[in-house]
C-alpha cells in the first residue's frame, strides 16, 4: 500500500501575525483553511493508501487539530510529536512503526497547493522506474531547495536555499521504496549534514544519489502549483481563487467534460461536502461517500464515455440528457443537478430511460 507522510512540526505552519489572526495552517480562504487545500491532491489517487500526520501534541490539543485532520482524512493516522525536532527529516522518520517500508512512499508539504493528478504523477515516476522523485517548479529565489540534473534528466544534486538550477522543490518527495528514505535519513543525520541546525528532505536525496539510486524530477506549471510560505503568498493563492463564479451551463459542461475523462478531483471537487447523489443503484451523502462511488466506478470500467444529448441551465439548476456507454453496456437518461451560491453540486439526481 502507499504511505503518504505529512510532516506538520515547522513553526512557521503556527505562525500568527496581523496577516494570521489564526495560525497560518487555519486560515481560511473560501471558507476553507489552508490545511484543506494542501490536502486535495490526494483526491485525485485511486489506489488505496495511508495518511500519516506527524503533529505536536501541543498543536493538537490548543488547535483541536486532530479533529480537523479526521474531519479532513477520515482514514488517517495521527502521530503525536513530543517537543520540537529538527525538521521534515526527523519528523517523518517519526512514522516509522507505521508504514512498511518496503511499500512506495510519498512525503509532502502541509504548506502549499497543487492543482494537479497525483495518480497520473505516481505513474510517470513509476514507468521511469524511479527509486525516488520529486515535483519542481521553475524560481531562482533562496527562500527554496533545488535540484540539479544532468544531460538525461536525472537529478545529481539538491541544495537547500541555493539555486544551484532553476529547478526549486515543491515539497513533494517520492520513494519506490520506504526503507532507501529512512536509510538516506539516518546517514544525513549520521554526518549531520544539518542546515541551520535542520534536516532537510532534500538532503536525503543527495545520499540517494551517493548510493547511485535514479531519482527522477517532474516539472509543474505555475498555474499548478502555489506556495503559503508567507502572507504575500497566501494573499496571492486567495486572488487566484476569488474569480467570478461562471454561469450555471457553464459549470454543467465543466461538470460533463471532467466526468467524461475520469478526472476524480476534478468532479469530486464539484460537490459540496454535504451533496447528496441518487441513481437507481446508489444514494450517497457526503462528498467523500461521492467520491469513493467514483472511484469505484472510474476503476472497474475499462471503457467510458459521458456524452450530453442535450443541456438546459435555469438559475441554480440544470438538467442534463445524456447517453453513458459503460464498457457493453449503454444507459440513457437524465441527470438533474441543483448548484449552490459557490458553484458546487447540493443535490444530483440521475434517473434512467
């Protein structure tokens, strides 16, 4: 099974200022916190996998924090940290009695956003037969960790706050398999090749490339991804999400498009979190409900085609006739969707012919 490791011990995610009333992790945009949008590209995986939360255990008694992250991750695992450590390195070592360190492992930030397919990312390291990889984006600013590659792609060095490239992390880190990071983990500490009295993810790459491991860099684009590390980028990520909400035909195709081409985060993000979705097999309330129906549907049908006969849009509601080949089988019906004030699905109702 995949383990996923959020390390959460970084004072900067408690940070609090007159840009951050609340801590950083719990400001909210849209009604939603920060914590929330770090979290949604795990929604696009159709695999089955585990959460780790490393948190402190002061953290999540004053901020009620364990509440948030079952409320946010149902499935997952919370680990309390006893006092502060020396960064993501020690923190995700951590989880180590929880995951089986011959499974893949990812670890990731809590303090940024990224709009993009997980399970699509996962493979691309996977047909390149990676032993590690990560996501960058393309800066040149010290406040990051870099990576260098030669003339195959494939990364040789990671500096920490050293544009060594203009390939900056994005804090997300892949390993085939879980024991070559705690292995890289314990020689980085062993040499205590710390920066700033840290240990830094991206170090524990460098002790990969020591060992001749292929890790491999997948570049994303700046539409894709969005750092919180400080206010000016959290008012930034805030505009980039407080466009005017489109008209109710123009949410429904969006809704058509996404469902056609099996994008699970793309329609499960369309969902309130409270929506409810009737067919004549199914009745399930709640987005996450929503989106395990879905993924079940995405992942036993080899073939799928969404196509709209027809749409009509009126106010907050719209009426879609359409035809669903699924593998051998055709269906055809209607589908009757009510939309709130936010453009989210409150309410669909699919009946057949």
């Amino acid at each position: 099974m995949l383990n996923i490791i959020i390390p959460m011990s970084g004072a900067s995610l408690y940070e609090t200022s007159a840009d951050f009333i609340y801590p950083k992790i719990l400001t909210e945009i849209n009604n939603r916190t920060l914590l929330e949008y770090s979290q949604d590209i795990f929604s696009t995986l159709t695999e089955e996998y585990k959460s780790l939360f490393v948190v402190p255990a002061d953290k999540l008694t004053k901020l009620a924090l364990g509440n948030i992250i079952e409320l946010i991750s149902p499935q997952a695992v919370i680990i309390p940290l006893q006092g502060m450590t020396k960064g993501a390195v020690c923190s995700s070592m951590m989880a180590i009695d929880e995951i089986n360190l011959d499974d893949e492992l990812i670890i990731a930030s809590a303090d940024h956003y990224i709009n993009d397919n997980l399970q699509q990312v996962l493979e691309y390291f996977r047909s390149l037969e990676a032993d590690a990889g990560v996501l960058t984006f393309e800066s040149v600013h010290p406040k990051w960790s870099f990576v260098k590659t030669n003339e195959e792609g494939l990364v040789v060095q990671t500096a920490e706050k050293n544009a060594i490239s203009r390939n900056a992390v994005a804090g997300l880190y892949y390993f085939k398999i879980g024991s070559d990071f705690i292995e890289a983990a314990k020689e980085l500490i062993r040499k205590d090749n710390a920066i700033d009295n840290n240990f830094y993810l991206s170090s524990s790459l460098n002790e990969l490339v020591l060992k001749g491991k292929k890790i491999v860099m997948r570049p994303l684009s700046d539409s894709v991804y969005h750092n919180f590390y400080d206010a000016h980028a959290v008012k930034a990520f805030e505009s980039s999400h407080a466009n005017p909400l489109p008209p109710v035909k123009k949410l429904t195709e969006k809704y058509i498009a996404a469902f056609n081409s099996r994008s699970l985060h793309e329609v499960v993000e369309m969902f309130d979190r409270n929506a409810t979705l009737t067919d004549p097999g199914n009745h399930k309330v709640g987005q996450e409900n929503i989106r395990s129906m879905l993924v079940q549907l995405f992942t036993d049908t080899k073939s799928l085609e969404f196509k709209a006969l027809s749409v009509l849009a009126e106010q907050n509601r719209s009426v879609i006739e359409f035809e669903l080949q699924l593998d051998d089988k055709l269906l055809r019906g209607v589908d009757i969707i009510d939309w709130d004030n936010k453009g989210h699905i409150l309410k669909l109702n699919a009946y057949l012919y």
